[in-house]
C-alpha cells in the first residue's frame, strides 16, 4: 500500500494535495465559539507548517468572506504552494439565514469576489457549495464551466448533492474533478450510491466532518454543557439516546488509537482517508494545537487488525440518525 502521506490527485487534473485539508469554517466562529482573529491566523500557519497544501473555504464562510480573507493574510506568501478551494452558490440574507442561489449572474459575481478576498488570479478548485432548487444544475454548471474556460479556475466540483442525475447533469455541461459530502466513521451514507458513481467517474471525494464536527475527537465529556452559540446541539447526534451511544462507541475507538500511541482524533481521520475512494478528509480546526493533531493522521496507515476492531465497533454502534447541514 501506497503511503497515505503521498499527494493525492484532484480528479483528471495536474493538482495534488494531502489527504488531510484544513476545513477553514470554524475560523469565521459563526458556530463555534471563542474564536479570535489571531488563534484562525496562526490556526491557517499551523496548518501549513504541519504540511497540509488543501485549503477548504466558501463564499459564505464568514458574513463578509472572512474565511477566504484571512487564508489569503495567513497564507498569501505561500500561494503557490497551495491548492485552495472554495464555493459559490449560496449567500447571507440580511435576516443572517443562508439561502441558495446559484443563478449564472451570481456565481460570476462570486467567483470574482472570491478571487479578489483570496488575492489571487486563479481558484484551484470550485465548488457549487449546494444545488439551487430555482436554477436548473445544467445551468449553474454552464456558468463554472465558463469560469473554466476563462482560466479563472482550475477544476470544478459538487457539494452537496444527493441525486446522481444531478450529478449527471452537472458532468454534461462541465466536468466534475470533486464531490465534497459528509462522511465519516458513523455517517456513511454516501457508500450507497453516491461514492461508486464518483469512483465510477473519476471524481475525487473530499469529505466534510470527518471529526462528526468535534465528536469523534473525543474531547467532548457525557455531561458537555453546550454553549447557547455553539451550533452542533441542533443536530440529533448529539443529543439524548444517540449522545449516550455514540460515546459508548468512542469508548470502544479509545484501546485502538492508544495501543497504537495514538488519539481518536488520528483515528477518526487516518481511518476516514484510508476507505476506498476517499481523496481527502477536510478537517475544521479554530486552534494550531487542533490542526496539528489531525495533520499528524497523515501518516498513520492503519493495520487489518485495527481496521477490523474499527469495523466491529461501527457495526455494533448501528445507524446513527443523520442530517446534513451546508457550511
Ligand atoms: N460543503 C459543505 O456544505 C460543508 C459543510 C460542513 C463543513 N464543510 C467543510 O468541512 C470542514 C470540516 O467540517 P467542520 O469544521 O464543520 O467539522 P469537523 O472537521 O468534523 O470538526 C471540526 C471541529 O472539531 C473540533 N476539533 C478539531 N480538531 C480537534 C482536535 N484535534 N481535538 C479536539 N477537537 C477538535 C473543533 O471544534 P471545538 O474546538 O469547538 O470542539 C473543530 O471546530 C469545514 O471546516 C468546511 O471546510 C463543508
């Protein structure tokens, strides 16, 4: 088996990144709390330094592009050593509620807008962060494969899709190089259908929460008091029978990465990076401390005997309750 330390390729494409991202949506500190501008920046440098190349951004992340600004602050002298990533198709209401719109005249005001946040003449890869009930996929996909075209962007993927003839329509008009949904040790939908057709095609997958947003880190305690701001409380996982069963199974996680001098964490990811079409797990972070630890899961390769014990446990959790939440 090939190193998971190796690059990986984006697609049919000349780009290659670490199979470890920095997700860069908990620096915005729309949804986490105790989020400062100087943890995000050094939390960028850290991510950087420790030898993640793949960063993950939006145009909504941060009610001002934030998220896509301070990237190009932390990380602007190093351009050309990263692959950076973001998305278009979906905006900030003024009541603050995300909505989606992916109309042609919007994501070319987008990407312009992302280009210029980012300081930076090309977009490597990007996203239609979510589809656009109101505008048919054909023709969101008409406007990124302009963007294409043009030389603004490098490549272009899918989020959030749940429906393989959107995937369809959308890899008619413009090629698809990567899908991003969620995935991770107990949210595997996308195994089902969405995952062979991306392997079927060529498609690199670039997962989001491969830490089940913080869970699987296992730093969360049974009786975590939840801060009124933080946003992870809406989700059934963390709440009552399913909170209670999802840290019975982290109890079962907790012999495999300390026989290995390891932390769940680690685990979580270096398990996630190491399924069968996965490219790169996308891993949110708001402290140096927090990217240095997932970054460290490069290069573990896990062994059949730890495979197996991870497979018994998930197996014995069963299915856990699911909703996808586009940041
Ligand atoms: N396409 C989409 O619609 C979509 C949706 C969601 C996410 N994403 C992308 O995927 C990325 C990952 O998702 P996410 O950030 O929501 O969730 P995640 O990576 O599953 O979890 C991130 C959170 O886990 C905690 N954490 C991270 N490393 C840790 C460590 N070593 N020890 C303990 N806790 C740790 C931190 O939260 P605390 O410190 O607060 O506990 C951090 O904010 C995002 O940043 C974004 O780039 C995309």
């Amino acid at each position: 088996m090939t190193s998971t330390n190796n690059l990986r390729r984006i697609g049919q494409t000349d780009l290659f990144v670490t199979p470890v991202a920095m997700g860069c949506w908990p620096i915005t500190g729309i949804t986490s709390v105790n989020v400062t501008k100087a943890d995000s920046l050094a939390t960028l440098q850290a991510a950087a330094d420790a030898g993640i190349n793949f960063f993950d951004s939006a145009y909504i992340y941060g009610y001002e592009g934030e998220s896509e600004r301070m990237i190009a602050e932390a990380l602007g002298h190093r351009r050309s050593e990263l692959v950076i990533a973001t998305k278009c198709g979906l905006e900030w209401g003024p009541d603050k509620k995300q909505r989606r719109d992916a109309r042609p005249e919007t994501i070319r005001r987008q990407c312009d807008e992302s280009l210029q946040r980012l300081k930076t003449d090309v977009i490597d890869l990007y996203y239609l962060h979510a589809p656009d009930p109101d505008t048919p996929v054909a023709e969101s996909a008409g406007a990124i494969r302009e963007l294409l075209d043009a030389g603004k962007i490098r490549a272009a993927g899918v989020s959030n899709f749940t429906q393989i003839e959107h995937y369809e329509q959308f890899h008619a008009v413009c090629p698809i190089s990567a899908d991003q949904p969620h995935y991770n040790m107990l949210q595997r939908e996308i195994e089902q259908e969405r995952l062979p057709w991306c392997r079927a095609h060529g498609v690199s997958v670039m997962v989001y929460w491969p830490l089940m947003k913080g869970f699987l880190a296992g730093k969360l305690t049974r009786d975590h008091q939840w801060d009124p701001k933080d946003g992870r409380q809406k989700y059934p996982v963390f709440v009552g029978e399913e909170w209670t069963k999802t840290h019975d199974f982290l109890d079962k996680l907790r012999p495999i990465a300390a026989n290995a001098g390891r932390t769940l964490a680690q685990l979580a990811v270096a398990w996630t990076v190491q399924q069968p079409g996965i490219t790169a797990a996308l891993c949110g972070a708001k402290r140096p401390e927090q990217i240095r630890e997932t970054a460290a899961a490069m290069d573990w390769i896990l062994s059949d005997a730890e495979l197996a014990a991870v497979r018994k446990a998930i197996d014995e959790r069963g299915e856990v309750l699911s909703r996808a939440a586009v940041t």
